[in-house]
C-alpha cells in the first residue's frame, strides 16, 4: 500500500506514487486492493499509467463477487480485458438493452474465454461470479463524459433496482 496514492476520498483508485523507469507488480504489491477497507460499492482498482492524462490507461482492477457493473460504452476508445483470477458473464447489448451476447469467462487455466477485445463502442457489462482480478488496457485521456452508461438500467446508488437488474441480467447468462 505505501506504495501507492488514492485518487480521492469518495474513489477507490489507487496510482503510482512514483514511476521511474519501470513498474512492476506481484501478488504482494497488490494484495490490498481485496479488502474491505480499500473497496467502494464491492470494487477497487490499482493503475500503472500516472495519472487520467495518460495515453495509455492500464488497470488491475478487483470486484467482489455481487459488484454492479452499469452498462456502459466508450466513445472513441479502444478496450481489453484479461481474466486474472474469478468467474464472470460478460454481456453486450444493442442501444436498447437487449442482450446481443454473452461471454462466460474465467481465468486461462478453467478453459474459459480470458481475454476479449472491444474495437467498437457498445454497451458492456460484467456480471461478478466470483471476486474477480482482472486486468484492463484503454485509450486515454480518461474523460467522465466519454463513457456513457445505459438510460435502460438503473444506477449504481439505487440498491433496490440493482438488485433486481441482476437477477434479470442473471437469466441471459444461462441462455
């Protein structure tokens, strides 16, 4: 943890306190991120860019089985996403929130899909199995208006329609 800087208070994204010519990373180093102290709504997250403004924004992000994921897309950015460790849907919608697709993903040894790739922008979420470590690589700058979630789902600080979003989001993946 000494390591590394939070974002702010209210997030639960954690930087680089200091880059030299390299960053490197074990379980040890990164081992914090899963407890309870440093998640906010069940997910946490370390970057290895230095800060928003980065080119390039590559994250070690971990959710906690039961995390909310809003759908959402990104505009005018590239996305990928390797399973670590865990078990997760993947689901992908058309502009009106109808499933499109689902990939059940786990990490390399379950024999599962592990990695995808998004060249396009569409609606995406990831319905959290099992706590999952997963690493993602994006374009940057990161920019709050560039990522646009769902109007057809609801948002993460309404509980009750969260609640009954996943369990209908829980029926496409066993389709």
């Amino acid at each position: 943890m000494k390591e590394w800087k939070k974002l702010s208070k209210s997030t639960s994204v954690y930087f680089p306190k200091k880059i030299n010519n390299y960053i490197s990373l074990s379980k040890k180093k990164t081992e914090f991120i899963k407890k309870e102290k440093y998640l906010i709504n069940l997910k946490s997250r370390i970057c290895s860019h230095s800060n928003n403004k980065a080119k390039i924004h590559e994250m070690f992000i971990f959710h906690k089985k039961g995390a909310y994921v809003r759908p959402h897309r990104h505009l005018n950015k590239l996305e990928s996403f390797h399973l670590i460790s865990g078990q997760v849907s993947t689901i992908f919608f058309d502009n009106y929130g109808k499933p499109t697709k689902v990939i059940k993903m786990g990490d390399y040894r379950s024999g599962k899909t592990f990695y995808y790739k998004l060249f396009k922008s569409c609606f995406h979420t990831v319905l959290i199995e099992k706590d999952v470590l997963f690493h993602e690589v994006t374009s940057g700058p990161f920019e709050k208006n560039k990522t646009i979630y769902a109007k057809w789902s609801p948002d993460e600080n309404n509980k009750d329609e969260v609640k009954k979003y996943l369990l209908k989001l829980k029926k496409y993946k066993n389709e």
